[in-house]
C-alpha cells in the first residue's frame, strides 16, 4: 500500500512537471530516485519550456 501511495505521488509531481524543462519522465525519475518532496523543490526551482520559434 505505501508503495503504491509512493509511486503515485511520483507521478503526480511528474504530471506537473510536464510543461517544465526536465519533462514528466525527468520528474518521474527524479521523484522516484529521491523523494516526491525533493521532486517538488525540483519542480518550483525549475523554468518553464521555452517555445520554438520558429
């Protein structure tokens, strides 16, 4: 049960992350290495994806 609680916050802060400089399998993977928490720090100290111009 803990576990699947752990991954599914995993994949909430990668879902948020998904418009953010690492992507959502950046975030995904940072959080499960670490912690959801530090996924969070990551994610707020992050920029945004900057848009092609093309």
């Amino acid at each position: 049960m803990y576990v699947l609680l752990y991954l599914l916050l995993c994949a909430t802060v990668a879902y948020m992350g998904r418009n953010r400089k690492l992507g959502f399998w950046g975030y995904l993977f940072a959080s499960m290495l670490f912690t959801p928490l530090i996924g969070v720090i990551l994610l707020l100290a992050s920029d945004k994806k900057v848009a092609a111009a093309d």
